[in-house]
C-alpha cells in the first residue's frame, strides 16, 4: 500500500516575491511533490495555508502518512488548534518532516521544545551536506556528500534538542557548519527536520534533495505498533496492597 | 558560591487531604527542602502556587539557578505565562527537576513536547530504582539500587522523549518497570525528571532520595557559557555574494 | 529480493546437558530458524561453532546480511580472527543479532568495547518484556509488553555503552530490570542485542520472541549506501596551502 | 584534593621530524601539561613511550584520573597489554582524553569497537570549532566558536560510534565538517575525543584550546559511585523457583 505523503506549504513566498516565483511558478510545495512523481511507493497531496481549515482538516490530516512542511514568513498565522492537531498526529505515528525555515514553525517548536532558532545569511553561498551516518536509510543512494552550488546559509548554535540521530552536517562558504539533518522520535512517530531549500534557490529541484526527501518519508512512515494507553492499570503481579 | 535552589510546589495535598497531610504537614517542598539544609554548597528557597505570582515572579526565577517543581492535581491552574517563563529560563541555562506527578506539568510538557503521560497505581508497593549508569553524578553516593518500601507504581509506556541521560529504571512488585531518572538538555539548561515521591508515602525522608536530590541540583546546576545569539550574521570568511 | 540471515549457534548446551537437549533437541539454531520459515522476505541459513571455518568462512561472512549469533560456555574458542571478521563485516554494513549469553561472546565486546558484564541467577522466574519505544519498528506487532513463564534473570547493572535505541526493559519476578533490547550503530552496520533466550526454557518457540527475531533482521539488514572511504583526501575547495 | 592528570605522549615526531620540533621543542606533552600550570585544581605528571613500562605502569595508571593521550605514527608500538589495562581502568572510572592522530590509537579503538578512521590533510588551513552543545560544561570559558589560524584538516566520515555528547564540529577552510569534541561513557568512565593538536602547528599553545583541555579534564573526572559487580545474584524478592 502506498505512503499516504501530504506535502503542506504556506505558499507566500512564491505569490508575493518576485524572486521566489521565478524559481518556484507553481510554488514549492509543487517542486517538493516532483519528487515522489511516477513513483508508486507513494501517493502525494500538496496543501497549502490559504485552504480551507488552512489545508489540514482533520480528516486530511488522519489520511496523512507523512506530512512536509515548508513556511517562512506565515508562522504566526497557522492556528493553534492546527499546531496541536499536527503535534498530537506525531505523537500518534504519523511522519514529520519540517524543511528549511519552517525551524521556527509552530508544529516544530512545540514538538522539540526549544527554541529552534539559529543564525542565517542570504548571499548564494556553495553548502556542501556530508553524510555523517552512513548507514543511515536516509542517506541511501548517496556518496559522502551532497553540493549545493547556492544556497542560504544557517549557522550554530542552532537551538535543538540533541538528534536522536544526526544524519548531515553543512559546510558553507562563508564559514558556518549546521546539522542540517536531524531525526527525532516523539510519541510513536518521526520527525526528521531537513535544512535546504531556500525560495529563491532551485534547491528543491536537485535529484539528491530529492532522493532525500523520499528517503525522510520511508524512514518517518508510521509502524504497525499498537497504539499508547494510559491511566489507572491494575497490578500484573499479586499485590497484598491492592483493593482493586 | 552557593547555588541557589528554589523548591516550588503546588501545596494542594498536603492541606486537602487526611493522608498526605499526615505525612507532609508542612508541605512537600518542606520535606524536600532538607535535603539541601545545612549544606553550605546550597541556598534554598521555597514556594507555592497560592503565593504571589503563583510563586515565581521574574525576578525569583532570576535568581533561581536550579528550579524543583512538585505537583499534582492543579496543574491546569498554573499560567501559561508562568509555564512560558520557565520554559525560557531553562534554554537560557537553569537546572529544572519536575518531580513524580510533575510529569504532565505545563512546564515539562512544554520544555519536552510529548504528552508525558504513563500508567499509574497506588498500592503501596515495593519500588527498587536501578542505576542504569553507574559513573553518572546523579548516582553519586549510591548503591547499585535505592529500594522504596512502599511507593505508587508508575508504568511504561512512559510518553517522553528518549532521555539524553537515563540514569535510574524502577522495578515494582506489581509488575511494571519505569524509566524513573530521565536527563535532558534544552538550550543552556539541563532537565532532569524524578519519579518518586507520592504525596501519601515519606519517600522524600528517605536519605537516599535526598542524596538524589542534591546530586540532581548539582548535574542540573548552569554552566558559564556564552549567551546564545541568533538572526541575521555576517560571513566569516570572503564571500563574493555577501553585500552586508 | 529475500535478506539472507545466517544464524550461528555455539550449539554446545544442546549436546551436552539434557536439560537443554529437551528443549532444543536439534540445537537452539534450528529453533531460531524456525522464525523465519515459510516468509518469504528471508532466505535463512545455520552454522555452528564445530563446523568448518567455525562456521563462517569470509565467503559465508560476505554471503549474510544479518547474523544471528548464540552462544555461552565457549567464548574462549572462537578464534579471534573470526571476531575480527565479524567486526569488520559489521563495520562494512552487516546486521548483527547477538542473543541471550552472547553478551560476553567475543564481536560483541570487540565491537562495544565495555565489559558487557551483568549479574544472573537462573530459577525459573517470569519475565516480562516491557516496550519502551513504542513506535520503534523491533516492536511492530507486539503489545505493551511480551511476558515469559519461565527465564533465566539478567540483573543491572549491564555494563553496555547507553544503547542508540533502547526498545525492551525487562521486569523480573526476583526483583530485577534489565535493558533488554539494546540497538547500536557501527560503521554502516547495525547491532541488536536480545536478552531472552536461555537454553532451558522454550523461549525461541514463543511467537512473540519470534517475531521480534524478524523484526529484528529487518531493522538491522543493510543499507544501499557508499562505503566509507579514508585516507589523504586533495581539498574540496581552492587552498592557497594546497601543494598536491 | 587536585585532579590527578597523566598526560601520555608517543613522543616521535617532536624528537625525529624537524617542523614538529621547531614547534614542540620539549615535546608536545610539555606544552599540553602547560594548560593545566598553576592551577591548583590539578596535579599534572607527562609519560611518553619510551619510558619504563612505556610510561604507564600499574601504579601509574592506579594514580591517574584523567589520562590525555597524543599518538601519531606509533600505535603499533603500543603494546597490546597496555592498551587492555587502559581500557580497563576506564570501565572502572578514569578519564580518557585521546588527542587528534590518536582517533587511531589502541586505546581508544578497543573502547569504541569502530575502526575510528577518516580522511585527511596538511595544508595550513584555518579550522573553526563550533560549539553545538552550548550548556555544555566543555564549551565553559568559550565563545561561539574557536578559531585556528592553521591546521591539519579532518574529514567525514569518521568512522566513529554516535557520540553520547557531542559538543564540537569543525569547519575547514578546504571544504571539510568534523566531529571535533566527542564525548562517551564506558563502564564508570568517560571518553572525550578532541580533534585538534596537529604537531607541526602552534595549536596546543592557544588560550582556548588550553581552557577546553581543562575544561574536558573536569568533565571526565571520575565519580564517587560504587565499583560494578557481576555474577551470580540470589534474588531480592521471595521466590519460588529459588533453591540458593
């Protein structure tokens, strides 16, 4: 059965800055879903903010497998009750996979706990990714490193939780590293935040970004484990103390 | 110079409840504030929800380096501006340690991103807290296990994140394990949560718990690092595209 | 294409004790095996100890994708060469599955360098497996826990590097826990260590136990990724020190 | 009561390679024992490899609490009971602090089971230490990154365990990241592996890669916990199947 992907983007930039609808006319999340086109492990959705219920019902969401999530500038006008409704998902199974400046987005801070924010630099600088878990499924079809010929900086400190796994760590031109590939487990489901993809830079058009991008959906798909109870449970064992 | 510790809690049991109050007539943060007294590499503070500012105006939090947090039935009445607060003094470096049924406590919930929650019993039952990494400082002091005579059970699945550090996992007589001693770093600051210390058993006069307690504030005790600065930052070495 | 598993087993206990022997009367190799029979996502084959080339000649070795490995009273005659080669064979990308006493068995210590010591007392006493990463794939198809009539007891302290991912914590009726399902990275190749198992008492015929061995082999099987390449490496970018 | 820091030296390059000399004239272990001169939170003996016992006999290491260990092109030369008693010592709580080349010393490679191999290159370049673990006790005394005017690059992959704390990552000039501080535990004792300190260039004179030296001293110090003990354990809690 495919993997049910919904790829959710604020779609702003690419309506209202002229730099960013050249490289990206039909906005990003359109690029991000070429990379799961013609292939039948996956069924993709795209969504974006200005949709009713902002794009993620709940009905949209409870079919969603592994969600994307590209923002920028928007952060703010993505309801509360959404954050919560995607961040309870997480915890429930389903994928997450925030790209790029979506760091400082509302599902992802609330997820990760921190503040998520880090320095950051818009000069068309080469990044260089290098693989520093090489077994990792993420990195699967790769060589040690992925170049990108421009793109935005970020810098450290980047104001995250510890990966559970750590998977890239950039080099920029300019003189930053990040770790611009980092896994978490919350609940029973997988968040793996991804670094690139700036508006104005056809990042998102790579083949290794996106060979990456369908290496993040299998590696946050949900798994057939049963769901969580809590609550007042009786003892497994005799217990003289308990009266039921 | 000595760290400061602040005890806050919630203060409920102890004065609305028989069984609690005969154990805790002063309050739980009375009881834990013990055992830091007469210890001069301490300075304790205590405090409680019914105070001023719910115990923790911006200034007490400033001059708290290391913030114990006990409750239980009323976390719902904490601010979320207090809880948001917290939250910012731990990334900037304070030492939090949310205690037993602190575990769904806004400020732990918030600084961890997951819904915290476990199975629980109360039937008065063995727990034996396992050290699980014999050369941690939180286990100072100790044996190869601190055994509780009687305690409330909690039980797995515990909903959180994969500690950074996991130094205690509980045995109980009625069946269940628990991971009982979770470390954690956000920000600057680090977390540690504990599980025992139910209203209605002296858990919190036992020495052991006590050498815990203070091994904790000691781990959890902020570090002189720099600040962290995010936003916009020049490059550090040329860069043809950079313009300023 | 079917990931071939190669299950080597000690199979001395079998021969020699008849307590043993009742149970696994063709050796404990073949009742693994028998885990994956009829599946068709595994081609399964079994060596031991006695055999030629102890059971895992470098063309053996290079023909496994997963290695399953039980042993107990004869550590010491497994040639060193072949825990080298084990070693390396993980480090070039193989899964490896050591069970139960293997603990101490020589890959396992080459390959986490700790003692990997523990405490132990064999009476019959029930255990029960208690997930602790619920949405980890090694726990698709399971409940909260897996409970087991009748074990040997492992007891913390286990003297193992903090596992990558920590999927069992076992409770036992004697009063111990042990982290029983203890996942670790090395090189491209990935470690599972399982804890239940002990040569007198039916476990590897338990559905679940099953079960969580072919889980297991599909979460340590190899990855499609590069191998690791070292040495003198010319710069990546123009180097005014840079001579060739 | 000081810390009791052994810094060993292989002693070679500085003694037979004239650019090591000029840099090292008393050896690079004299320079590193200057970090800790005058400090009386420290008590600094230095051992090289040619001394008795290769500098580390039984009494010596029994006196050691934190070792720092610089090696380059004599690792072999290290005899392989030497490195087994390290190991040992530091499963039962020294500090180990291995220096730059010695990422492939005995040592360490036996603590941490991977071959710990990576590429490199000598020209001059400019290396810039990122803090990526900002509370962290290492990072005490330091900005948001450590810049070194020239040295010897290292590259990804390093073929290493995912450190339990990682607190460096290095950029260079060439176009390389590494994992500079990685910081572990085995057994009671901890491992602090630090990149920098190539033998031709001024590194381990410089304010802050001395600070950071102290800094990983203190860290890895060992702790007041109780020695391991394995074997067989009766149970601590009635038991039916339990015959003594």
């Amino acid at each position: 059965m495919a993997l049910r992907v919904t790829i959710w983007n604020e779609f702003h930039d690419e309506r209202h800055k002229e730099d960013a609808r050249a490289v990206y006319p039909d906005g990003i999340h359109a690029a991000l879903a070429q990379a799961f086109a013609g292939d039948d492990r996956f069924q993709v959705a795209t969504a974006t903010l200005d949709d009713a219920d902002q794009g993620l019902s709940d009905a949209r969401l409870a079919e969603t497998d592994v969600l994307f999530w590209w923002a920028h500038h928007r952060h703010a006008d993505v309801a509360d009750d959404l954050a919560a409704r995607v961040q309870q998902r997480v915890l429930d199974g389903m994928g997450f996979v925030p790209l790029h400046s979506a760091h400082v987005s509302k599902p992802i801070t609330r997820l990760l706990g921190a503040s998520c924010q880090l320095s950051w630099r818009v000069a068309a600088e080469r990044e260089r990714l290098w693989v520093v878990a090489p077994g990792h499924s993420i990195a699967e079809g790769l060589g040690p490193y992925v170049e990108l010929a421009e793109e935005e900086a970020y810098g450290e400190p980047f104001d995250i939780p510890t990966p559970d796994e750590l998977v890239f760590v950039s080099w920029f031109q300019g003189g930053d590293v990040f770790r611009s590939g980092c896994g978490y487990r919350r609940g029973r489901g997988r968040i793996f935040y991804f670094r690139p993809g700036h508006e104005t830079y056809p990042t998102c058009y790579v083949p290794e970004v996106q060979q990456i991008l369908r290496n993040a959906a299998l590696w946050a798909a949900p798994t057939d484990t049963a769901p969580l109870e809590f609550g007042r449970r009786p003892p497994l064992e005799p217990l003289p103390g308990w009266t039921g």
